[in-house]
C-alpha cells in the first residue's frame, strides 16, 4: 500500500521551531533534491511565511514561491490557507479571499489545505469553491481538539460537510499534538466509513505522541501524512521524516522515499539548524517532550510565540502560569480550537491575564472581535459574563462575519498606488498593510537608487 509523505521543513516546521524565519536563500540550494526524493508534497507557503518574510526576512513572499516552483518541477507544492482569513488574522471580503487563491495557484500552489480555526465551515466556502476553479487540489480541514463539546461524531460530520463542499481530500489537524494513537486509529476508520475522500493526518510531536500517532492513522486507512526532515524535526514540530519512511517500510507500506536524497537533504539542514540554536533562533524549550500540552493544548508555533513574548518581557519565568491560564481562557470563549489565528488571540490574553495580575482588565481588540462573532460560530458556550463586560448591551452578529464587508480589492488597490506593480503586491498590501506598504516602498527606493548608481556610472 501506498503512503504518501508531505515534507514540512519550509513551512510548519520552520515555524513550529524558528518562529518561520528561514530566509529563502538558506534553503534554495537543496530545492531540487528535495524534487527529486520521493516526496508526495512539499509544504513550503501560506501559515505564518507570508507575514515572516515580509516583516522580518525583507522577502517578496510572492517572489519566493516563484523561486521555488522553479526548481521543484515535480512534487505538489502545498500551502495552508486560513479559509476567510487567508493569511491574516482577521476575515476579508470575499472578493480578497478570491484573488488570493487564484493568485496562489497562478504563482505555483498545487495543493491547499484550507481550515477555519473554529470549524465554522461558513468561512472556508469561498476559498473552496475559488480552489476548485482555479484547478487546485483542495484539501479540507478540520482542526482536532479536545474539549467537551469535541468528539468523533463531530469531527465525522465535519468530514461529511467537506465531501459535500467539494473538497478532493480532508485533513485532520492536529495542532497541539494531543491526538492519541488510538483516537487517530478511530477517527481514521470512521471518516474511511463515512466519506469516500483520502484521510492526510498532521501531528506534531509536542506531547511525544505523534509518530505513535501518524503510525496508527496509516494502519486505519490514511493516505498521506506530515513529517518533517530529523534535524527539523520533534518538539513542537513533526516527527522525523526518516524515521516515519523506515518503519512503514519495514511494515510493507511503500512512501516512495530515497533514503539516500533523504540524508543528503538533513545534512543540508543540520548546519542551519546549528546555527538557529547557536544565535538563540532555536529555543531548546521547544524541542523539549511537553506532556503537560495534553492538558492546556498549546500547539508548536504558539508555544515558541510565547516563549519569545515573555522573553521580551523579562517574564519567561511566568511561563508556568499562561500554561495555566491558557485552558481558562480557551474556556471562556466557548472552547475554541488553538489554531492561528485563534491560538495567537488566547495566547496573548492569557499572557496579558498573568502579566498584568487581574483577568481581563485589558482585552485585546481581536477578543471583542471574537466575542462579537467577526471570526464565526463560537464552537461552545461563551462566558456571557465576560461577554457582557467587553460588549456591554451590543448584539453579537450571527450571520457570516463575510456578508457584511464590501469588497475590497479595487479600494486596497487604489490606495496603495504605484508601488504596487501587480495584483499580487495589491494582496500583499491587503494582508499586512502597514508592512507591506514599507516592504514596497523599500523596494521603489532600492530600484530608484540602482538606476541612478548606473547612470552614473555610465
């Protein structure tokens, strides 16, 4: 039996360990090796890359994927998408979430992996329907958690849902790590029952659980699953590529994988995985087995986001207690999935909670978002205690936060002007206007003042 493996050291890997700051130049070399190994996809867009490389790596994120696609000629490229989020935090006109993903696809995107953070299924419709049209493998997603309000038949009748919206495949994340070998095995078995799509399961290795995990999805039924190469791997990352590849092969199932291009492709890494841990990139807080995420479910980039918060703050000795405070919160909110961007949103209040010594004295702008139904159906009861404080007599909206914006597109173009060259720097501004803008800006400067240096030189 076939099993395919998508490969995630460009992307959640990246940002499950270094928080997404691996600049394109570190790993372009090994881009057609990595084409060449047998892999079924390569991760490597959408998550947090895009806001990464333009804030931090002075990155065209659009550009960087061109670059990419050019050398892998090959294997899928996969991407996530954040349904009516795209690659933000918060939702955009329909219009936006269209020409985002036509775009995607345009520039090199076969496959999208499109989730909504609170499975509202109301968010990703657009983005499906647009994937499809685009002529994209779109895989659906529904974001695994455990509360009491979350179950197998839940998560069933998600699946059924992403059948019926016409997705190709569905994808059960697991973000936090929590999903047990023996849940995995279960809820593989009874999607395989009810819906007739390919099962692909992610896990990460926080709690210790995952490649126990992933081995059990594949002995129930599943298709594909994620992995990362060893040296970016454990921790708050996927389990080891190498490792997974060996044991299913030893248990007859074929992954396709050169072992040999495989340990080329970790010895490209170990040196930049070296370097992340020598500059203090790669806190080794994060490669550690925490089983204590079974408990407050903290996935792999919300962990490293929070230690890196608290160590700006001089408080990583506080970090105990926003594990703590993290299920409360999630608690109070009607127990949301923590998945971007919703993870970011009760991360930062449980921070806030514990820093500021009294519970929501201060509360961010994105949890009266929240609280007033901008990013979907609540998955459970809200605490209409906090409600009340941070909305007072205002209603919350019921209706698809999305029907309410106008559309976007041609006002984001307009104010963004000549410095947009293309739709996709109009996009780019869309997502993150204030650094995009200066992203753009930086680059008319930089060309302004290459032609001038050749001028006058000529």
């Amino acid at each position: 039996m076939k099993v395919n493996i998508t490969e995630t050291v460009l992307r959640d890997a990246n940002q499950s360990l270094i928080a997404t700051r691996m600049p394109l130049k570190d790993f372009v070399d090994i881009l057609e090796t990595m084409d060449n190994a047998g892999y079924y996809s390569l991760e490597c867009w959408g998550g947090a890359t895009f806001d990464s490389c333009l804030r931090y790596l002075n990155e065209d994120s659009w550009e960087r994927l061109r670059i990419i696609r050019s050398h892998v000629k090959k294997t899928k490229l996969q991407m996530l998408l954040r349904g009516q989020n795209i690659l933000g935090y918060k939702h955009y006109p329909d219009d936006i979430v269209r020409a985002f993903v036509r775009k995607s696809v345009e520039n090199g995107i076969d496959i999208i992996r499109i989730f909504d953070a609170l499975n509202d299924l109301r968010n990703i419709e657009v983005a499906v329907d647009e994937a499809v049209k685009a002529g994209a493998h779109v895989q659906g997603t529904l974001c695994y958690t455990i509360s009491p309000i979350h179950n197998q038949d839940t998560f069933v009748e998600l699946g059924k849902q992403l059948e019926k919206m016409g997705c190709h495949s569905i994808c059960i994340k697991d973000m936090a790590g929590i999903m047990s070998p023996k849940v995995a095995y279960d809820l593989v078995s009874a999607m395989k029952k009810n819906v007739s799509l390919p099962i692909v399961v992610h896990t990460h290795s926080t709690t210790g659980l995952g490649p126990m995990t992933l081995l059990k999805a594949v002995e129930a039924g599943a298709s594909t699953i994620d992995t990362a190469i060893s040296c970016f791997s454990g921790g708050t990352s996927q389990p080891a590529t190498e490792s997974l590849s060996y044991t299913l092969k030893e248990m007859g199932f074929d992954t396709g994988l050169n072992e040999d291009l495989l340990k080329e492709i970790n010895d490209y890494f170990k040196p930049i995985q070296r370097a992340a841990l020598d500059s203090g990139l790669l806190n080794p807080i994060v490669m550690n087995t925490e089983t204590d995420a079974l408990v407050y479910q903290v996935p792999g980039g919300m962990l490293s986001n929070l230690v890196a918060q608290l160590k700006a703050q001089n408080a990583l000795d506080r970090f105990p207690e926003v594990l703590l405070e993290v299920p409360r919160v999630r608690q109070d909110l009607g127990f949301p999935p923590l998945v971007t961007p919703s993870s970011q949103m009760v991360g930062v209040q449980a921070t806030t909670n514990v820093l500021v010594g009294e519970r929501y004295k201060n509360v961010s702008k994105e949890i009266k978002a929240y609280l007033r139904g901008e990013y979907g159906r609540a998955p459970g009861q809200v605490n209409e205690e906090l409600r009340k404080k941070v909305l007072g007599d205002e209603k919350p909206i019921d209706c698809r936060f999305a029907d309410l914006l106008e559309p976007g597109f041609d006002k984001a173009k307009a104010e963004i002007g000549e410095l947009a060259r293309s739709d996709e720097d109009v996009l780019s501004y869309v997502a993150f206007p204030q650094i995009a803008e200066k992203f753009l800006k930086n680059r008319a400067e930089k060309e302004k003042n290459t032609v001038h240096y050749t001028i006058e030189e000529a």
